[in-house]
C-alpha cells in the first residue's frame, strides 16, 4: 500500500461523502507534507509503520516553524488517513492509535516584530535583483493583509487588482472566501514585481497564473516562502522567529494598537468568530504593560520623584 494509494483511497471517500472543495485541499496539502517525510524516510509501504514511527513524525512537525493549529491539522489528516485505510480492511493495524493529538489550546501568539524589526525585515531583500523585488513584494503583502500562507500560495495574477489595491482570496481557510485590502505601500511593490520582474521569470512558462513565481516559472511554494522569510531574518539581524503565521501576527497586532475595530481585523483575517480575533487584545496589554513598567515614575529604579 503505497501513499499515493493510501490518500487516492482517502480523498475518494471524502469526494462521495460531499466534503467541501475546500477540505479535500486542506487534507491534501496537509498529508502531502507527510508523503513528502515519507520520501525521506526511505518508506514506500504504509503498512511498515509503527507507532514510533508516527511518533516521530509528531516531533518532526512539531518542531516546524508553522502555528500550533497547524501541526494539530497535520497530525489530525495523518491520524485520518489510517482510520480510513483500517475501515476499509486495507490495512490490518493503525499505527495511530493511541497517539495524542497536538493540542490546540488557544495560547498567546509568540512575540510580533516591532515597526523597527518590520523596518528591518523591508530592507533585507537585494533590491538590485530581480528575485530581491519579488521578496520585497511577498513581505509587503504578507504584513499588509495578514494573509494565510496557504492561501497565498494559491492566489493569481488574476486575483490582484492594482486600481482599487485590493486581493481577492479565493482559496481560503474553510471555503469562505475574502477581498482585503492591500495599501499603497503593498500596491506599489506589487505593480513593480508584476511589471519588471514577473513576465522575466515566467518567460519558461508563460500559461503559469501563480502569483508569486520561482527562477523557471513555477509558483512559490509554501516551503520556499519560509526558507526565504528564514533568510531575509538573518539578513535583518532580527533574532526573533519569522514566519508567515509571525507576519499575520504582527499585522493584526499592529492595527489593533493604531485603533482598529477588532470587527474589521476579524473580517482581514478571515475568522469565523471573534474569539480567534480577540486574543489580539490580549496581545497588546503586554507591550503596554512594559511601556507602565519602563515610563511610570513609581516603577522606575530611582524611584518617584516629587514635584520641587
């Protein structure tokens, strides 16, 4: 039983049961990750699994720069796909029982950038290179709308409106699709990339409608989108982590301290209820907690000071 069996199998069933467009992509793009730490375990045979071997690829996702509801999605499509395979008599043994699930406790997101490391982060990629813009473009759109790296990994050329500085997201989280705003600042790199850089790397193919595009056409993958994050980090000298979910982070963080209606970052981001939203207010308290700290005569190390 190979893996592409395996997901053909699962993927099949949850088409006839009438699982959403959506759904049937997120459990794709979600056990592809595992098909791909398959290839380089050098297993071919799902049937070789054991538990420790399932356990393994716990903490190999575990440790992924990616957002806890994340590696819970990846273990929960894996633990799926052996349900289904055991259901269907394919195989004999499911080497995920038993296996806990990664909790998806709400927790406080990890720390955001600063407009100061965001500054930083804008400055890194070589402007000199055509590659340079593209990364300039991608940073800018990731801070600007908040954006889901899966989702961005699906958006097109088509779906970019340059006049109204809008992004269409078609391919969201839970089939519920969006229009967001992109700003003049995003706008402006975008029409740069689009017009001098785009048609250059997509010369090899031109019927690619990807948005954001690799040296021989093919479209950004979400893997590539980290790594590049990863090294426009180090080039920044910024020592915190950053990652896509980190941008998304910081931009619903940095409207909510400039006034935003928590509504409207709710509807930018994409979320269903205001629950997932509202732990941005719990974000920032923290900043101004260390602001009081920093700033407030009775707090400071010498002490208050009486008026003379």
């Amino acid at each position: 039983m190979t893996f592409l069996d395996g997901i053909t199998s699962l993927l099949s069933h949850l088409r006839l049961k009438k699982y959403s467009p959506a759904t049937l992509d997120n459990y794709g793009d979600q056990l592809k990750r595992f098909g791909e730490w398959l290839d380089k375990q050098s297993i071919h045979d799902l049937r070789q699994l054991s538990k420790q071997h399932i356990r393994d690829y716990q903490a190999y996702v575990k440790q992924e720069p990616i957002g806890r509801e994340t590696q819970a999605l990846r273990i929960r499509a894996v633990k799926r796909l052996f349900n289904h395979l055991v259901d269907q008599a394919t195989i004999l043994l499911d080497p995920t029982e038993g296996i806990k699930e990664i909790s998806r406790r709400e927790k406080l997101p990890r720390p955001v950038l600063t407009k100061k490391e965001m500054d930083k982060l804008f400055a890194a990629p070589n402007l000199s290179l055509p590659l340079g813009i593209r990364d300039r473009a991608l940073i800018e759109v990731l801070y600007a709308t908040g954006i889901r790296v899966g989702e961005l990994e699906k958006v097109t050329i088509h779906h970019v409106d340059l006049p109204t500085q809008t992004l269409q997201i078609r391919h969201a989280k839970g089939g519920r699709p969006r229009t967001v705003p992109l700003g003049k600042t995003a706008t402006k790199w975008l029409k740069e990339y689009l017009t001098q850089v785009r048609p250059r790397l997509a010369k090899r193919r031109p019927f690619e409608r990807a948005l954001f595009l690799v040296r021989g056409g093919k479209p950004l993958a979400q893997t590539m989108i980290r790594h590049l994050l990863q090294q426009c980090r180090k080039d920044a000298n910024i020592k915190k982590s950053v990652t896509p979910h980190i941008l998304r982070h910081t931009c619903a963080t940095h409207l909510l301290q400039h006034g935003a209606d928590i509504r409207a970052i709710q509807q930018l981001l994409g979320h269903v209820s205001l629950k997932s939203t509202t732990i941005y207010t719990r974000v920032v308290p923290l900043e101004v907690k260390a602001t009081h700290t920093q700033y407030h005569p009775n707090e400071r190390k010498d002490g208050p000071h009486e008026d003379q």
